[in-house]
C-alpha cells in the first residue's frame, strides 16, 4: 500500500472535535491540500442516508474516523443507551460505505477504556477481551469493541484496508470543557481556573485520587494516525501512548499549581474511581518506528492556554 499523495481526497470525520482538529492541522502542516471536512450539521453520520449520499459525492480516497460521542466518567455512567446507539451508528455506516465506495484505506480510532477493568499492566494488544470491562463506560467500550472487530472483519472476508489504533486518556488543544461532560484533564483545569477566579477556598475532585493515568496529547495521536495511514496496513490494533503515567491526586496537584490555586482539595469517594490503573504497552508502535514526543508539563500548560484564550471554543 503506497502513502497518502499530497492531493489524495482524504476525509477526517469529525473534524470539530478534539482528534478530528488536530488531524487536520497535522495534514495541513505536511501539505495535504485536498481534506474533506464536513460538519454533523451538514452530514449526521448517524444517518445511513446522509451517509450514502455523501460518499457518493465525495468520494473519498482515505477516512480518519475521529467521529464519536465522547464524555467524562460521569457523563458515560448517565448515557450509556447514547453512547452505544451512536458510536455504534457512526461506524456502522462510515466503515461499510468506505468500504462500497473504494476507500483506499481507513483508519479507526478506538480508546484505552476498551481493555478489561483488571489487567496486566502495562496493557498489550492482545489482552482485549480477556476479562470484564470497566462498569462506568461499558456502553462506550462496547461501541469501540464492535468498531474495530468491524473493520477486522471487513479486512478478512473483504480484504478492506481498515486499521484500529488504541490512544491512552487524550488532552490538548479543542477539548471539551463543559461540567458534566468533559474528561479528566479538561474537568480539573476548569475547576482550578474558576475556585481561582472566583475565590473559592475548595475544589472538590471524584474518588480517592488513587487510579493511575496516562495521558497521550492529541497533537502526538495526530502525528501517530498520519505515521500509521502511510506504513501501517495490518487489521491487528496498535496502542498509542507515552509509556509514562501518574495518580489523578498527582494530576490534580499539578493542575492546582499550573493555575494558581491555593485552597484545599476534597476528595469526593462516594464517586467512582474507575479503573485502578490504566497504562498502555507501546512496543508495537515502538517498533514500528513511532515515539510520542511531546513534554507532559508543556502540553498541559499550552491547553490551559488555549482554554483562557477560547471561551467559547473550549463550549463552556
């Protein structure tokens, strides 16, 4: 399978969302200059139809599947009827059309929560499936289960170039920051910023503090998706991450200091922890030829950045 050519029809799904940006700036800065960006106002690809009759006029050569419905913990927990119908809806159809109409290849993006709630450490390809998923975002795992077993599928009795990469918890640039809906690292540093600004002596956190992270940036996953759409071309998953991790109480410390909160801390354990530990095995990347490169400290603050400077892009 050749490299992506630099006027190659290629279409980032979900382009608005925090992969699906970060794609498109990654493509724009290596000189791809024919990207397909259309937002779920104009095409809802959790509608068969609207799908249909996009890829036939469009057609496109290669398809970064970034479109998803994504949430916090506690937003996952709340949805899950949500989370699996439209995950489930958007991959359907993006991956069965690319397929019909002649992609070249696609490339699905899966997530670490797809990996069982207790495991080996760190976490290897190969033990998907091997025990029982994490509770709070079992809707959300299953969705992203079917979709890359889907483009397997489709691979063996098709022959359909689809690959499945597997990202650590995702921070940067574009994220969600509404209460109630956003992800670790957006949550605490909205919380942080505004007991700051406001002058609140406490900031209350969920659970114990105790689980253990590993935080990948989107510009790194950015980077890894186009390495991989140009030399990878096998249906077996590829992990994405750092080979570092911390505790969420470590996380929350650096958060507090990175914005300038002095107050105290609460620790909210009638929330749920999670998984205890959540870090990714990268050999295969590793040795395929891919390291992440960007500085934890230097990505977190570049985030609170862009969260201060977007007020309303950061959908608050």
């Amino acid at each position: 399978m050749k490299e992506m050519n630099k006027d190659s029809r290629i279409f980032v799904a979900g382009h608005n969302g925090l992969v699906g940006s970060a794609l498109v700036r990654k493509l724009n800065s290596l000189g791809y200059n024919n990207l397909i960006l259309v937002g779920k106002d104009t095409v809802d690809l959790r509608d068969q139809q609207k799908v249909l009759n996009f890829f036939r006029e469009y057609s496109p050569e290669y398809v970064f599947l970034a479109a998803a419905k994504v949430g916090g913990i506690d937003f996952n927990r709340k949805h899950p009827a949500n989370f699996l119908l439209d995950n489930l809806q958007i991959q359907n159809n993006v991956i069965d059309y690319s397929f019909k109409f002649g992609v070249k290849k696609l490339l699905f993006l899966g997530s670490v929560c797809i990996y069982p709630k207790i495991t080996p450490q760190p976490v290897k390809e190969d033990y998907l499936l091997s025990n029982y998923l994490e509770p709070t975002n079992e809707a959300y795992a299953l969705a992203k289960i079917a979709g890359l077993k889907m483009c397997q599928a489709y691979s063996s009795q098709y022959g359909f170039n689809a690959i499945s990469l597997m990202p650590a918890n995702l921070y940067g640039p574009n994220d969600n920051f509404r209460p109630g809906e956003s992800h670790v690292i957006p949550a605490l540093i909205r919380k942080f910023h505004y007991a700051k600004v406001t002058g609140l002596q406490t900031v209350t956190c969920f659970g114990d503090g105790s689980p253990r992270r590993e935080f990948v940036h989107v510009d790194d996953l950015a980077e890894a998706c186009v390495f991989l759409m140009n030399t990878y071309n096998s249906p077996e998953i590829v992990n994405v991450g750092t080979e570092s991790d911390m505790t969420i109480k470590e996380l929350c410390n650096m958060v507090s200091e990175m914005v300038g909160f002095t107050g105290e801390i609460i620790w909210d354990t009638s929330m749920p922890n999670g998984t205890p530990v959540r870090k990714l095995d990268t050999s295969k990347l590793d040795n395929l030829g891919w390291k992440a490169k960007k500085d934890f400290k230097q990505g977190l603050e570049e985030t609170y950045d862009w969260f201060k400077e977007n007020p309303v892009g950061a959908r608050i």
